[in-house]
C-alpha cells in the first residue's frame, strides 16, 4: 500500500494513503540505517510503502521509501557535519521574505537560491508584511525585486494582514507542490492559514514578532490546497547551510554567472581576483549586479572555511 508523508515529527509521521485516509505511522527500525548523513530518513513529501499495523486504532508501520522525484537539503543546526530533509517531491519552493520584522537579508535568500538551483526546485521569492513597509522599505523592495527579476527569479509582494497580493500567490501554488520556507516570524503560517481556509495553524501571538526568534510552527507539515496542490509549513530557519557543495561550483549556480564562466581566461576561475575573468568584467559593466557578486563571494568563502 501507498501513502504520503505529509507531517514528520522526526519519530512519528502523519502518512495519507491514496484513498485520503490518514494513519499515524512509525517506521521499521532497519529505515534509519539507509542514510546515516541525514538526520531524517523520511521527510514530508515522501512516499512510501506502508503497512497496515492496526485499522482501529489508524497506525502504519513505514516499510521503504520510494526514489525522490527532488529534495531540499540543508546543514543540520544542531550538527554540523550532518545534513537535514527539509522537504521532497517538491515542484518549486518559495522563501516567504520580510522587510521589517524581522528584516530577512539579502544573504538569506541567495543561499536560498543557490539551494533551489543546486536541487533543481523552481523558486519563488514572496515579500510579506507588506502593510508595515514605509517609503524607504519600498524602494528597497522595488530594488530588490529589479534585481531578482532581471536574474529570471519571480517576485510578489503580499500582506497577509491586509490580505493583498494572495490571488497572485494563489495563482502561483495553484496545482503545484510547494515548500514554504523563510525565517521564523515572517508570516509562513498566516499566509498557509489564508491559502487553505479552516486550518486555522497556530501563529505567533498578536503582540506580533518578537524579535526573540521563538519558533512556532515546530514541524514540516504539508496540506492540500482547495483548488487542487499543496504547500508545506515548515519551521522558521535562521540560516540556510548549503551541504555538499564545492567552491568550484557555486558560481553555476548563479544563473547570470553561469552564461559567462566559459569565457573566463581560465577554465578553473573562481571568480574572484583571476586575471581575464569574464564575471568580475561584467560585474563591472553592471551586467550582473554588485550585490549578487557580493553574495557570491561570502558564499564561496563560507566553503573554504567548511573544508578545514
Ligand atoms: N503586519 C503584518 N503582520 C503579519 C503579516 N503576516 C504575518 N504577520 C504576523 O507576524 C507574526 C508571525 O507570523 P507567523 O505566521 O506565525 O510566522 P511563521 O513564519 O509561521 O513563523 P514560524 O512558525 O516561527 O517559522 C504573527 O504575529 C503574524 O500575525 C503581515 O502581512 N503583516
Ligand atoms: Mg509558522
Ligand atoms: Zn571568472
């Protein structure tokens, strides 16, 4: 039998099977061994093969997990050297951003980037709070979002207070499988709340961010939305730690970089202060923007450090 995974505690799992029964499942001991890197075996978007273990009582046992489509990876927060299953199966993925609390940075979401382009999930760029931006946070935005355009990333501005901009973002979940991800606070939750109406999930308290970071959705849970797709909840991050990734390569993973790195002098140019580099050159014309090249190169020194 057939289910799906659509919450993970990490030791229990939420499992809908093709009929849309829902069963609260385990898995066999033996799972665990499969991938020893991985803090979890089983994320939310697997499917797997199941195993009745009771019908009363609506619990399943996990037999194998069958090959993921995609997935998004990240560095474990708690151990470094071990890498966590944020989500598979996944169409696109969209970082919920803000601006004011809390001020998501530029950083941020080009590592968030960098990993969609790294895992092959399609990115969507969503800045919340949109009721709270003043003059100067709009032309940030607006600077932002010219940047991000350019590079062939989509961009939506949203409240879900005021509830404005949701038929765009409904537009782009609709009939897709999408990952919310973002930092804690920034309205991932609202804005599920919004999009699926009566699941009514927890958000922070109305005295609004805090500032402290706490974290209130605690695990990855995935829903159908009502017009057919899904997206999945997932706890608030305050890094995206790229795993498995080379200094060599980064640079593909900046779709403007990309087009260019062949016509660098040399054929192993990170980019950086070789001579005849074709990025640094069109940096400079403003081809590509300074702040991307910026995050480029604290990217690429994040990976020295990590290899050592
Ligand atoms: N002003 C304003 N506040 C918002 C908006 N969206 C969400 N909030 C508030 O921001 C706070 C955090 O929202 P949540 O939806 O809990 O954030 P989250 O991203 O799910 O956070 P975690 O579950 O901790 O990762 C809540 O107090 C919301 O009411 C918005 O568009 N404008
Ligand atoms: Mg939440
Ligand atoms: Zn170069």
């Amino acid at each position: 039998m057939r289910g799906q995974v659509y919450k993970s505690t990490g030791s229990w799992y939420i499992l809908r099977d093709e009929e849309g029964k829902l069963w609260n499942a385990r898995t066999k001991g033996v799972l665990k061994l499969d991938d020893i890197t991985s803090t979890n075996p089983v994320a939310v978007g697997d499917w797997v093969e199941m195993e009745i273990e009771s019908e009363a009582a609506g619990t399943a046992l996990i037999i194998t997990i069958e090959n993921r489509f995609n997935y998004i990876n990240r560095q474990s927060p708690r151990q470094k050297h071990q890498h966590h299953i944020v989500a598979a199966n996944l169409d696109q993925s969209a970082v919920i951003v803000t601006l004011r609390e809390p001020r998501t940075s530029q950083g941020f979401i080009d590592r968030f980037l960098v990993a969609c382009e790294m895992y092959h999930v399609k990115p969507l760029i969503v800045f919340n709070k949109s009721d709270l931006y003043r003059h100067k946070e709009m032309n940030l935005y607006a600077s932002l979002c010219d940047m991000y355009t350019a590079v062939g990333y989509p961009v939506l501005l949203v409240s879900a207070e005021k509830q404005e901009g949701m038929e765009e973002l409904h537009e782009f979940l609709c009939n897709k499988v999408t990952l919310l991800s973002g930092h804690s606070g920034v309205g991932k939750s609202s804005l599920l709340n919004l999009l699926v109406p009566g699941i009514d999930r927890k958000t922070q308290d109305i005295s609004g961010w805090s500032g402290k970071g706490q974290h209130t959705t605690t695990f990855a849970e995935m829903f159908d939305l009502p017009n057919g797709g899904k997206v999945i909840d997932t706890p608030g991050m305050r890094e995206f730690g790229l795993v498995d990734i080379s200094k060599q390569e980064l640079s593909h993973y900046f779709p403007e970089m990309r087009d260019r790195i062949h016509h660098c002098q040399f054929n192993n140019c990170q980019h950086y202060n070789e001579p005849g580099c074709a990025v640094k050159a069109a940096v400079g014309q403003g081809i590509i923007h300074e702040d991307r090249y910026v995050s480029y190169l604290t990217i690429l020194d994040s990976i020295e450090e990590k290899n050592y």
